[in-house]
C-alpha cells in the first residue's frame, strides 16, 4: 500500500505511514516468506495471496493492538485491517461532539458490531483504540466460536468483548440487543452482493484487477495463480452476500433499529454503494429518525462512507453523555 492510498486515512489511523515490514517481520517471521522488492525498492507483499496478506494481519495486529495470538479459519474473510480501523475512528468522532470535542475512552462506551466475523476485528480494534467495549453478532456459530476464542487466547481482549450468535437470518438487532442493553454505537460491515454467483463474479475480478496492478508496477508478465491462491480472499456466504444485497441488509437493520430508539445513542453502517444512499435517507425519514449523518471515507481510489442516524434529540443525546460518561 502506497504512502498516497495510506494519506486519505483518517488522521488519527496509525496505520497511516508506510508499513515498516522489518518491524512488522519481528513481530510475526513468518510473514519473511511473502516480501518482495518492488521496482521502487521497497518491501510490499502480494496482495492477492490471502496468505500473504493474513500473514501481515497477524503482524499488524500484534504490533498496534497488542493482540498475540490471531488466525481465521480456512476459507473466512481476511479483512484489511487499515480500512477496518478508518471505521472505528470515524465513529469515534460522533461521540466526541457530546464530549467538547473530546475523545470518549474507556469501558463506558459499549458498542455492537453486527456481523463480527471469525476475524473479530472491529472489537479488537475499538476496544484497544479506545478501550470500549464491545459485543459482537453473527449469525455463523464457526464464526462466534472462533471469534470467542481469539477472545480467550489474548488477555488484553478478555472481559472487553463478549460474543452473541444471531440465530434468526432475517433479524439484525432482534434476538440480539437485549432489554437491559444500552449501546453507545451499533456499527456493521452488511453484505455486498446479491447472490454467491455475483459474490463469485465480484472476487474474480478483485484478483484481476490485483493481478493487473502488480504487472504494471512490476513492468513484467505476472502468472495466473488463481490455482496457488484461490479464486477469492475468503468469505462464507453470510459475508459476501444476502438476498437483496447489501440496501436490502439496511433497510431491514434500519426498521428494526426503531425498536431500539431509546437504547442506542448512534446506530451506524458503512455503505458501500452510494446509489443506495437516496433509499437510505427515505427509510430513515420514515422510521422517524431525529438526527442522520454521512461520513465519507478513501482508501486510496475506494470510496465507501459511514451512514449514522440516531432517534434521540440533541437534548437527549446530552444528557445521555452526561449520565453514563461523567465519572
């Protein structure tokens, strides 16, 4: 990732310089076997190896977030962990306007992510960025259980994020946000894509465009590998794809969310299509949401922002602050 992709973070990102992978090799040797010298002279990794790219996962996370021990299994999302972390950050500023202006830290904000996924990311994260807490949902019991167990296997990450398993596929935040639950933020990835065939079509031209981009910064001929990678970076059906896609996804979390109104300071979602975001707007209109917000956020030629509405007013949203973060 070049230092021009990483200057569009946001700014308190730290994965904002350029990875220093002599640094990053200590952290995890195994990452060695993947390095390579590009044209420039410098240490990169291919990025359409989903090893490679676990690999420099497992050492980011181990150097920013003190997390020793991280894994996925076979055939799950590996999740960029810049563009994860640009996510955290963004919602962080929607608490520190209620805090003049101030970073809101420590074990009082508590925070949902839906669709958590085996890799645990978003909590590990938000609980080491800020020390929140966090509960994460999903709907996949390989992914609870696993993401349970990075929990336990890292101490820093024990007694900060507890794991629920969705057990219906057609609710959000029902059967998930209990009635004694207080969320500061709700935060979700949703499914991109409309079908496994879409999924599918959608992975394949990722790794051409990939496979492209190294050829052209390499100036050579680059092999097909699709036989020594995979078609894809991982990712079961529950985080590639839902029936309707991903405005289908949002607009069910949207109208459940009314449920919650009084529960949840802010509830958000990336979004990732921004034709999506006039059908967003007119489900929030009509679930009478009081207060709605649009982050946007780059990676590089990636394009994605933060949609967040909230059903308390900003009297309410005040003395919310007030009751649960004064000490």
């Amino acid at each position: 990732m070049s230092s021009d992709t990483k200057k569009q973070l946001h700014p308190r990102n730290p994965h904002n310089a350029p990875y220093d992978f002599n640094l990053l090799k200590k952290r995890v040797p195994e990452l060695s076997e993947f390095i390579e010298i590009t044209p420039g002279q410098n240490q990169s990794i291919d990025f359409s190896n989903p090893e490679a790219v676990k690999a420099l996962n497992q050492a980011l996370l181990k150097q920013t977030y003190k997390v020793a021990f991280w894994d996925i299994p076979e055939g799950y999302l590996c999740p960029a962990i810049p563009g994860r972390a640009d996510y955290i950050h963004y919602i962080a500023d929607l608490l520190a306007v209620l805090n003049n202006g101030n970073l809101v830290r420590g074990k009082k904000v508590s925070v949902l992510d839906i669709g958590t996924g085996a890799s645990c990311v978003y909590p590990i994260i938000g609980s080491q960025s800020y020390g929140w807490s966090f509960i994460g949902s999903d709907i996949d019991p390989i992914s609870v259980n696993f993401a349970t167990q990075l929990v336990k296997m890292n101490r820093n990450l024990s007694g900060m994020v507890r794991l629920r398993r969705q057990l219906d596929e057609k609710s959000v935040f029902h059967g998930i946000i209990k009635d004694q639950d207080l969320f500061e933020l709700t935060m979700c990835n949703p499914p991109f894509h409309k079908s496994a065939e879409e999924a599918t079509s959608g992975t394949e031209r990722k790794q051409k465009n990939l496979q492209k981009n190294k050829q052209e910064k390499s100036g050579g001929k680059v092999s097909d590998n699709k036989q020594q990678h995979g078609l894809n970076f991982g990712g079961q059906n529950t985080e590639l794809w839902c029936e309707g896609g991903e405005i289908a996804f949002l607009k069910r979390m949207i109208r459940e969310s009314a449920d919650y109104a009084g529960q949840c300071l802010w509830f958000t979602s990336l979004v990732s299509k921004k034709e999506n975001l006039d059908e967003i707007y007119s489900v929030l209109k009509k679930v009478k949401a009081t207060q709605v917000k649009t982050m946007n956020m780059a990676q590089g030629q990636k394009i994605s922002r933060v949609v967040a509405w909230s059903f308390l007013t900003d009297e309410e949203q005040i003395m919310w602050a007030e009751a649960r973060w004064t000490d």
